[in-house]
C-alpha cells in the first residue's frame, strides 16, 4: 500500500470531510457504495450513501501485521438487500476501498485507492435490523500469500 496523497492530506487538515467509498464486484451488477449520506456521482458512477449503517475496520498495512482482512458491515432493514445478498453469493467478488475528501458543496474533491482485493466470507445476521458482515483480502494477505508459497 503507498503512502496518503499530499492532496488528501490537505482536505482533510482544512476541511476534514472524508468518506469511504467500496465498489462491490457482484456477479450481478458492481454495487457502488459510501459512508456518507444521499448519492454521490465518483469515477462516473453513482455510489449509494449507507451514513451510519455502513462500517469499514481498521485497514492493515505493513508486512508484519497479522490482521490482513478488512471488515465491512452493513446493517439495514430493507429485506430486498438482503435478498441481493442471498442470490449473489460474494465469496471470491472484487472489493475496491477508496478513500475521498469532499468539497464545500459535497462533490468529490480528491481520491485514492486504499484497497483492492476480493470477498473471503460473508455473514448474514437477521432480526429487526439485520446485519451483513463481509470479510475482504486486500493486497497484505496476498503479499504474504505469495511469500509463503
């Protein structure tokens, strides 16, 4: 993983607004994601915000850290998204981690690839809100990976 873009570094020391943006491969249809609220249109896509319902773990870097996976959860009450996960098993899916700052009027200001590896497990919890956990191995596992064999 390369260093934060002096760029980035800059919106969030004078304005701080920064969001994750994923990029679910699905065999269906890419689902574009954020951690904001409303829709955003970044890299000619509209991402969906999931505000604070969407949740993205600690992201490892460095070869001596043991945690290699990044964990995204999701907790919602729409069944119909629990039904796209049922018909569209994840496991092995493309998962893009982007870094954005926004500007004063919201827009995408600036970005940077924070991850890119592909879905290892996924876990479905139902109730009167339910919750989707899903497991991604990033470039660190695959590094460690291609060491070990």
């Amino acid at each position: 993983m390369e260093s934060i873009k002096a760029a980035l570094i800059d919106d969030l020391k004078s304005h701080g607004r920064v969001r994750f943006f994923v990029r679910l491969g699905f065999k269906t249809a890419d689902l574009y994601l954020h951690t904001g609220v409303g829709q955003r249109m970044f890299l000619g896509q509209t991402w969906h915000g999931l505000g604070m319902l969407g949740k993205v773990s600690e992201i490892p870097a460095g070869e001596n850290n043991n945690t290699h996976r990044i964990r995204l959860t999701l907790n919602t009450t729409d069944t119909a998204v629990l039904a796209e996960m049922a018909q569209n098993d994840p496991i092995g899916r493309a998962c893009d981690i982007y870094l954005v700052t926004l500007d004063e009027q919201y827009r995408v200001s600036n970005s940077q690839v924070l991850e890119s590896g592909y879905i290892v497990s996924s876990e479905v919890e139902r109730g009167d809100i339910s919750q989707i956990a899903l497991s991604v191995a990033g470039e660190s596992e695959r590094w460690k990976q291609a060491r070990l064999n």
